[in-house]
C-alpha cells in the first residue's frame, strides 16, 4: 500500500526541554521558535496555505525542535491544550511531536495520548554508545530500544531520527544502527549526515582539525548501501538530509549538505542497476530502458550525467528512455535490439564493510 504523507505544520520549540547541549546542534538554524501567545494565530496562518483539494492526505501539529516530552508536564498540557479546538473541529487530525528517547515515562504517555498525539519521533542518531558518548547525546542505545518497546505499547506511530558521520562513526557503525533499527521495525526514519554549524559545539572541532564531516561522495555511498538494506526489509525513510532553509544555509560551516540529497542517492542507485544491465547484456549501441515515469529523472541523474557516463564507460551512441506506468517504481527494464528484455530491481547488493 502507498504511504500517504501527511500535511505536516511545523511549530519549532528551539531547545525546549533540552537538558543536554549536543555537540551538533544549533537549532537557531532551524529558523525561528513559535511561542505559546503565538500558536494558535501560526496555526490558523498555515492552515489558510493548505489547498483545499489535498486529498485524504492527513493534516498533524508538529512540535520539532528540543525534546518536547523533556519539558516541565504543565508546560506540555498548555501546548496541547492550545491545539484541542483545532482537533475538536476537525482542522487538524492529529498531533506529533520530537524528543529524546530517555525523556518518556508512563504519565507522559498517557498525557500525549489523551490530548490526540498520534506520532512521537525519537531523536536516537546512532545505536553505538561510543557515538553517543562523543556527540554528548546523554542517553545511551537501550534507552532507545526502551523507549520504542513503550511507545509501541500505547499504539504510537514511530519514528526515529538517525544522523551519519558523527564522531566516532564509521560506515560499519552505521550499518550496525540501521541493523538495529530494522530488528526495532519503527514506522520510518528520518537519516540526516552530520553538518558542522556556526555556533554548534562541533564548530571548535572542526576548526582544531579534530573532526572531519563526511565527503558529498562519501555520504551518497552511506546512503546507497543504507536505503538499499532499509528498502529490502521494506522500512521506511521519510526523509534524506535537512530540509533548505534560509537559516540553515547561513548556518552552514561545513559537511555533505545539498537540497537534492535523496535524488542523488536514488540516481546512484539506478545507475548502479543500468550498468549491471549493460554488464550481463548482449553488445547494444542504443538500448532502451523501460521504467516507472517517476523514476525516469532518477535514471538520468542529475544534468544527465548517468546517460553521459553510461554511454562513456560501455561506448553507446545513445540512451533511450521509454515510460512504461506498469511497472513497479524499483524494477528497470533492458530492451535489446534483438526484441530481448532484461530486468533489474533495485535489491542490489553491496560490501558493507
């Protein structure tokens, strides 16, 4: 079944609850916080943007930035209170908030399920303590395990935030946390490569040569072999990379960032297919790939430049590209001049280590 994703209106609460400074963050660059005077006008705003023809596709309140069960309880209450008559009416279906996964107990729980919270998002980054310990996350792997067993008790939907490239990380080390995170079975993921950030602990690491952020090659390939072993035991990833804004550019110091970072990955990953086609076809000057209309810009890559090193590397005179709307999003098709097809799905296999 397809994933509907839901209308998400983000309320920003920079550090709230924050009981650790991480040694990555600088929420100043996740643009500017919403306070409580100012929540129901903001919603009220947003709501106004929403096109009225979209769909079933499900509209929540979501409370990112900080860790929004770290705050004081009565603090909490006012903030979902403030979001009840949008509920009651039926302008917004649910609630989702963020927070770290050390910061839920039973009363919590209780308190995010009686006021209409549907999703709770846990900021876990990493399952290896050593990783844990050097970001100055606070918590440990089991608190992460803990907190899901928990909120799968009480019907939540879960997700989980991961972050690549922290220090301390290694590719291993990232595939040991997805290991663990296909094992948890959350509803889907979030994968952010670490950035360095004007104002962020990290900063002075990075500027003392202590830390190296991950290469844009480096985390493309990360990634590929990742969403691949993620992709196969079918879990979700939601997002790829930071979403643009304005602040988090003026923020931005050093690290993997660029707003086209899935369609990369993706693009690698088709290519990666195309190639094992050619490889196990017979000679072809012009094949023809066959493929979902929405992945024909993945097959391309970027300014073309799959075609380009497709026709370089196997000496081809050209590239066609044919819509066929039948087949799945991950299935590519080689049609040979000699009326042969070939197919490729996107379950490539690669050395994880």
């Amino acid at each position: 079944m397809t994933h509907r994703t839901p209308i998400i209106i983000p309320v920003f609460l920079p550090y709230a609850g924050c009981l650790e400074r991480c040694l990555f963050c600088n929420q100043k660059a996740a643009g500017k916080g919403i306070s409580l005077p100012t929540l129901k006008a903001f919603i009220e705003t947003s709501l106004a943007k929403i096109p009225l023809d979209h769909g079933d596709r499900e509209i929540q309140i979501a409370f990112y930035g900080g860790s929004f069960t770290a705050m004081d309880r009565e603090v909490q209450l006012l903030y979902l209170k403030e979001v009840q008559p949008f509920l009651s009416f039926g302008r917004i279906d649910s609630i989702r908030v963020s927070t770290r996964p050390d910061a839920l107990d039973e009363e919590t729980l209780s308190q995010l399920h009686r006021y209409g919270t549907k999703t709770v998002e846990i900021g876990a980054q990493s399952m290896e303590d050593e990783v844990l310990l050097l970001s100055k996350r606070g918590h440990r792997a089991e608190d992460t395990v803990s907190a899901m067993d928990c909120l799968r008790d009480w019907g939540f939907e879960i997700g989980v935030q991961l972050m690549m490239g922290l220090p301390g990380d290694t590719l291993v080390r990232f595939i040991y946390t997805l290991e663990q995170m296909i094992e948890l079975k959350p509803d889907f993921l979030r994968i952010h490569p670490t950035l360095v950030l004007k104002g962020a602990p990290l900063e002075s690491q990075w500027r003392a040569h202590r830390y190296v952020p991950l290469s844009l090659d480096e985390t493309i390939r990360w990634l590929k072999v990742g969403l691949l072993k993620l992709r196969r035991h079918s879990i979700r990833v939601a997002r790829v990379g930071l979403q643009p804004t304005p602040e988090l550019e003026d923020h931005l110091l050093a690290g993997p960032y660029h707003p086209a970072l899935r369609h990369f990955v993706d693009s690698a990953i088709t290519y990666d297919m195309a190639a094992r086609l050619l490889e196990t076809s017979e000679g072809n000057a012009v094949p023809v790939f066959l493929c979902h209309p929405q992945e024909i810009s993945n097959l391309r890559g970027q300014r073309n430049e799959n075609i380009h090193t497709l026709k370089t590397r196997f000496r081809l005179q050209d590239v066609c590209i044919q819509e066929e709307g039948l087949l799945p999003r991950e299935y590519l098709v080689l049609q040979t001049s000699q009326g042969n097809r070939s197919v490729s799905r996107m379950d490539l296999r690669y050395d994880e280590h």
